[in-house]
C-alpha cells in the first residue's frame, strides 16, 4: 500500500503541473484563431509583445509571471519531497530542469529563469518550450514509476502499464526538414524492443528498432500541427499487447525574410527618429542582428532610424536559426527631407521656417497660432 501511495503521488504532482502548463499555454494562444483544418497561424505567430507584456513589467516580474514561476517551484519541491534516495538520478533530473534560479546568458548578464526562457521570444516559441516542459514531466513521471514498481512488482507492471512516447529532437520544424526522433517506451531500456511498430498506417522497417527505442527519420509534411498515431506491438508469453502511439509535433515555415518597416511612413525623414519595427518570423530578438547608418534600438523589435546624410540607406538583419543556420535579409529605404509646414489664414500663406517642429505636433501648432496671432489678430 505504501508503494502504491508514493507513485498515487507522484502521478497527481505530475498531472497537476502537466494541467497548468496547458491553462497557461491556451490562455496566452488563445487570441489566434485555428483554420478550416484546426491549425494555428503558425507564420503569424512571430511576435513577443503578448509574453512581454503579460508577465514582465520593465525589469520587473508581473502577477501573472510570478505564477508561473510559482507553479514550476510547487512541482519540483512535490517532486523532491516524493522522491526516494535510490531515485537520486531522478532528484537531480528534477532539480536541473526545473528549476528557477538565476541564469548567466552568453553576455554574462544574470538573468531571472522567467527572462532568460521567454522574454523577448515570439509566441510560437513560447508554446513549444511549454510543450518541451510537457513531455519533460511526463518523462518522468514514467521513468519514476517505473524505477518505483520494477523492483518490488514486477508481475503487476505488465505491458499495459507503458506509455508509448514520440519524443522528437526538438518541438517545432521548419518546412522541408527532416523529422528526426524516436518512439520509447515510458522508460528508455535497452532490453526492451517491440515485435511490430506502426506510424501513420505504415509499418516501420525492424532496422530502426534500436537500444533506445524505435529510431525515427521521415519528411516533417504540411506547415502547422502534425499528428503522430500508430502502435508498437509487444509479445507477453502467449498473448500479443498493443501499445498505442498518440503524439504531435509542430512544423514551422522556415524564415526566408525580415519584418522592415517604418512604423509611420514608407521612407524615412532626414534628421529625426523614425521608429522602425524589425523581426524575423521563427526567430527570437535577442537572435537577430540589425545594422544601419543612424539606427539605435530602443525596446524588442523596436528601433529609431535617425539618418543625416545620403538619398538613401539599407537597413541589414540577419538572425540564427535553431540549429545554428544564419539567414540574412536587408531593405531599401529612401531618405527625404522633412516637409516644410505652411499654415493658411485666408488667401495668404506663412511658412514655418523650422522643419524639426512639425515633427513635433504640439509645438508645431503652439507656433502656427502665435504667428497668425501677430499677422491677422483674430480671436
């Protein structure tokens, strides 16, 4: 009875977390609305703004982020307090991946777990490193009761006990790559192999079964959420056992250009701040490199482009990709001078001599009054 109250435990703090993990995700997806086929607008979801602004407030932590930090901190200290002493590589599994403690991003700047995991990411990834954490706990979760009941009830942990897993190399793809993964069994065991494997209608070549599972290699397919189904076939004495394969992976359109565009106009004034938004679809801010004469960044993706001299400039990005690929993009953009404002008042015209306080609305009108003011005196 004891050993069946210790895994009880294990898997309610397992399912627990594994829930909140998804309220949290479907709450902050939840403004993209799914097509005909039930997909997500995968190629649209490249902005960080909406985790941004939910959970970080300046350097600040908001309500709502601390909630999350709070959840991963209750299911590591479950977890710690479930886990035996002969779980130890269990223990330190929990304690490396979960936990919350300050991290020393590549510029040697301490950051908090909640900064250094999701600011400044776009939402597509965003939902796949909660989907990551995910399959993380339920990993686990069957690795524990495995190690729990293996050793004292080994009759009763038949086959039917497994889960089948797909855990892929990572959680999104872009178009045109390969799938690259394997099918396990709860626990990876080299001693343990399926008679028959099954995906998708076909049956998987015995050559792929390998020490750690059933290797997996095939094209990734449409843009958007794929579904993984099928079956690995086990021999128990004189019975056969199907264990099914239910599982999904994400494939994303791979970024080939750069989000440019000047946030108020289609060319840039000479001698002020022209704000900019700059992003690349697939790739993080803190990943993408942007240059240009006069360019300084002010927020993520958000930038003043202030040139002084030229007809025109190229603003430059380039960004890294997951697996280390550089890709490049630049843009255009012609340089003008700022408009003179003309004020009327009847048939006449007074030209404002100073073009810097149009681009400034309030001081710009302050002076167009005083100057009618002294000109035609009307009230």
């Amino acid at each position: 009875m004891e050993l069946y109250n210790e895994a009880n435990t294990i898997s309610e703090v397992s399912q627990t977390f594994h829930d909140k993990l998804e309220t949290i995700k479907n709450k902050l997806g939840n403004e993209y609305e799914r097509d005909a086929d039930g997909d997500l607008p995968f190629d649209k979801m490249d902005r960080s703004d909406q985790i941004d602004e939910a959970w970080f407030n300046g350097d600040q932590i908001t309500e709502e982020g601390q909630i999350m930090i709070d959840a991963v901190d209750a299911y590591r200290k479950a977890m710690l307090e479930n886990l035996e002493e002969r779980t130890l590589q269990f223990r330190e599994d929990v304690s490396e991946r979960f936990s919350t403690n300050k991290i020393k991003a590549k510029d040697g700047v301490n950051k908090t777990w909640l900064d250094y995991h999701f600011k400044g990411f776009p939402i597509i990834s965003f939902i796949s490193k909660i989907s990551s954490m995910q399959a993380d706990v339920k990993r686990i979760e069957n690795e524990v009761l495995y190690e729990l009941l293996s050793d004292q009830q080994g009759d009763l942990l038949s086959f039917y006990s497994y889960r089948a897993m797909v855990l892929p190399e990572k959680t999104a793809f872009f178009s045109g790559e390969t799938f690259k993964g394997t099918i396990v069994l709860g626990r990876v065991d080299a001693t343990t192999k399926p008679h028959e494997a099954y995906l998708n209608g076909e049956k998987i070549d015995p050559s792929a079964f390998k020490n750690v599972g059933v290797a997996l290699e095939f094209p990734v397919g449409k843009i958007g959420e794929n579904e993984l189904n099928g079956k690995l076939v086990f021999k128990q004495g004189d019975s056969v056992v199907n264990i099914p394969i239910e599982s999904k992976y994400v494939v994303m359109p791979k970024p080939t250009s750069a989000t440019i565009a000047a946030d108020k106009m289609n060319v840039v004034y000479r001698g002020v701040n022209n704000p900019m938004t700059i992003s690349f679809v697939g790739i993080s801010d803190n990943n993408l490199r942007v240059s240009a004469p006069g360019l300084k960044k002010v927020g993520n993706g958000r930038y003043n482009l202030k040139p002084l001299t030229g007809s025109k400039l190229f603003v430059k990005v380039s960004g890294t990709l997951e697996d280390g690929a550089t890709v490049t993009d630049s843009k255009e953009f012609r340089i003008k001078e700022l408009p003179r404002p003309i004020g009327k008042a009847g048939v006449k015209k007074v030209i404002l001599l100073c073009p810097e306080l149009a681009f400034k609305k309030q001081l710009f009108l302050q002076t167009l009054v005083r100057i009618l003011n002294l000109i035609y005196r009307f009230t």
